[in-house]
C-alpha cells in the first residue's frame, strides 16, 4: 500500500487538509502552532484507491528542544517511508526561509512531491500562489483546506500521478487496537516496541501524545491497526483546550476500537484513574488486556500475589488477562500480540445452542445457584446467543423471577469459565417466559 506524506511548516494546515482528505477529523486542529507531533495516519479510499495518509509535525529547524528534535525525527521518518509528499505552504505569509530549507531536504529524499498553498482564500491579492512557482516545481495547487477549495483538483492528481498503478495487497484480517492509560506509562513506548522503530514520540514529559494516533502493523495473516491515544486524564484534571480534544479523541478511539489494551504503571500500582479507565472499556463492550509496564522496576513482588492484589482493587479483573511487562527492556512484549489476536477471537466467539443447553444443565445442576428464593421458583428455560462483540445472550426465565442482577450475575461468571471468555465482557438480556423448556 502506498504512502503519502503530508509535510510543512507549522500552522499552515497541514491536520486541516489532512482530515479534509481523510473525510473526517482524525488530526487536532488549533490556531495554536505545534499542536500535531507525531505521525498521525489513516488509511484512505478515494477513487477506488486505497492509501496510508499521514500528517506530520511542523518542521522547525531553529528550535533546539527535546521535543522539536523528536518531531523533526518523525517528519524525517515519514518522509523516508513516503511513496509521495503533499508539501504544503501558507499564501497569507508568502515564501519564508523555513519553506525553502524543507524545500531543499525534500528534494534530497528523491520522493514525488505535490506543491499545495493553503490559505488562498484569505489573500485578497489576486494569484498570491504564483509567487511559488520559484520553487521550480511544474505544478502548483492552490487551496483552501478550511473551505474545501482546491482539493478535488489535487486529489485527482495524486491518485492519477502516483497511485494508479499502485498494488494493493491482499485482504487482511483487521484486529483495531486502542492503547489507553494514564498519561506517561508507556503507551508510546510499547507501540514503538510492537513496531520495532520510533513510530510515535516518547519522552519523559507527560502529555507528549495529543492525538490518537493510527499505526499499521502486520503479523502473519494479521493487520493491527494499533491506536495510540492520549494520556486519559482526570475531568478536573483537563485544563487546557488541547487537553479537552485528547480526552474526547481516546474516548472516541475506545468506541471505535476492538480490543483495548490499557496500560498501567506496576510501580504505582493500580489508581482511582486506571479503574476509571478500565470500567470505560467495559462500558464500550471491547476487549480488554492489562499490561502492567514497568516492571523491571518492581522488585521483590512476585507476580501471582501482585495479581491477587489488583484484583482485590478491582473485581472485574478477574476475567481479564494481566501481562507483566517492561516496553524499556522488552519483557514479555513478544506475547502481546498473540493476547491481542486470542481476545479478539473471544469477543467475535459465536456458541452452537447445544454448547449452551450444556452450559445451562451446569448451571441448573453444580453451580451453586438456588433453585428457590424468596419463595419463587428459579428456573432459566434456555440461553441464546443473539450477538458477538461483546458476546450477548439471552436469558429465558420463569415470570416474575426475583433477584434478576445476582442471576445475571452468576451466570456471566458461569459463562466468562466455561466459554472460556478472558479478556471479553459479557452482555445478558433477561426475559420473562411462561414457556417451559422442551
């Protein structure tokens, strides 16, 4: 699949024309220069044509910062990795200095290269643009990013002189992966590990990460989309209007993910935060994976008594995989995604009606639930299986059936064991029959 790059300066559009492309708001976008960092892609279909479309950082030569030096060095790996580069220039600032020295690091790349002045809606000056061509590229494309002017033009040409005789490759099974946790406990890192390059920005700043950010990977017949999303902070602790964005961006890259893999620091152990997050996941109905990262820097606690703990914290974790890792050394990394793959088959997991006539003779039979409460007669006529993702059953009861959430609840748990079901939350419906079963 090919790859096109979006390059430029800061502030110049760069996340406009990119979820303009892409069809929605994927990048943030602010009047504040420096919003994007990282390497945000998306895979996009226009024309019948599929591409990886990827927004880059502002590329700043002059400032000498940790962070800038970290942007600078994703633009450069996304140039190199780039099949082609949408190069894009503000009209209402004319040619600078920093335009012409990108200009010139991109020509050394060797890559097919689209010229794209952006803002041309806001220069009152007739043919603003032209003063580009001294650039010497054939072809200028103006544009306005903001009001979708310009961009079929553009568009038609990239696919036309770059992406028609494109291979596609062959269908893939898509298993989409949200990476979610507390800001700084190596969200990043572990998707950098996965990816065996610097995909995405770490530092020792919390925060780093703005957007959610889309990361191809490929694993034997397995395509991983793994989405690296914002440090999920607190409400009260959301202060600046870039931090609100974050905040709705990884809740929305939970709803559009299947399988959550959330991060905590073993260090600090489970907070009121992570419980927060993890009841999120479960929420959304996704698969759910715990790495407790960091671990090389626990010491003295054996990982059996740790789990024991976290579970005390937080019952649901009862049914959900823990993996001890240390995204710094690369303990236990290499089994994340098998996990992945073997939780995704759980929550798409379809039951034949005779495994779960099975299942209710258990229930009935040895699992310790009363027959009688209050009274009343318990008696569950039949399960039915009614969806996947999450796995929703039916529950068929005798009318007016007391103490229906402590049935529910025993027999998701009944369910979650015999189905073997780890990492997958569990959706019952109950109704009330007169039915008795056959």
């Amino acid at each position: 699949m090919y790859s096109v790059a979006i390059v430029g300066r800061p502030n110049v559009g760069k996340s406009t024309l990119f979820n303009r492309i892409a069809g929605r708001r994927f990048s943030i976008t602010q009047s504040a220069a420096g919003t994007t960092r990282d390497r945000v892609s998306q895979i996009v279909s226009l024309q019948d044509m599929r591409f990886e479309l990827v927004d880059t950082g502002g590329f700043e030569f002059a400032r000498k910062d940790d962070i800038s030096g970290l942007v600078k060095r994703q633009i450069e790996i996304a140039i190199s990795k780039s099949d082609a580069i949408i190069f894009v220039c503000d009209a209402t600032s004319g040619v600078t200095p920093l335009d012409e020295e990108l200009l010139l690091l991109l020509r050394k790349s060797g890559k097919p290269m689209m010229l794209a002045v952006n803002k041309t809606d806001a220069v009152k000056a007739n043919g603003a643009a032209h003063e580009f061509y001294r650039f010497g590229m054939d072809k200028i494309y103006p544009i306005s990013a903001i009001h979708n002017t310009g961009i079929g033009l553009l568009t038609d040409d990239l696919i036309e002189r770059f992406l028609k005789s494109a291979p596609d490759k062959k269908s893939k099974t898509t298993i989409i992966v949200a990476v979610i946790g507390r800001p700084n406990v190596g969200k990043s890192s572990l998707i950098n590990r996965l990816a065996k390059e610097d995909r995405v920005i770490v530092h020792e700043k919390p925060g780093t990460t703005r957007d959610s950010i889309d990361i191809h990977l490929e694993s034997g017949d397995k395509d991983f989309v793994f989405i690296d999303t914002a440090g999920i902070r607190h409400n009260r602790k959301v202060k600046e209007p870039v931090d609100v964005y974050s905040l709705l961006r990884s809740k929305d890259s939970i709803r559009r993910s299947d399988v959550c893999v959330v991060i905590i620091d073993a260090y600090e152990g489970l907070t009121r935060d992570d419980a927060r997050i993890i009841n999120l996941v479960e929420e959304n109905g996704k698969g759910c994976i715990i790495l407790a990262n960091k671990w090389d820097l626990v010491s003295h606690v054996e990982m059996s008594r740790y789990t024991d703990a976290l579970i005390k914290k937080l019952d649901f974790l009862r049914l959900t995989p823990i993996l001890f890792t240390s995204c710094k050394t690369g303990l236990n990394t290499d089994d994340v995604l098998p996990l992945i793959e073997l939780v995704n088959n759980n929550l798409n997991a379809v039951f034949p009606a005779q495994e779960l006539g099975n299942i209710l003779r258990f229930i009935e039979e040895g699992s310790g639930m009363p027959k009688v409460i209050s009274g009343r007669l318990i008696k569950i006529n039949r399960i039915k299986q009614v969806a996947s993702k999450p796995p929703t059953f039916i529950l068929y009861v005798t009318r007016n059936t007391p103490h229906k959430k402590a049935i529910i609840s025993t027999v998701r748990n009944v369910l979650h064991q015999e189905l073997g079901l780890k990492g997958v939350p569990i959706r019952i419906i109950m109704r009330s029959t007169n039915k008795r079963k056959k």
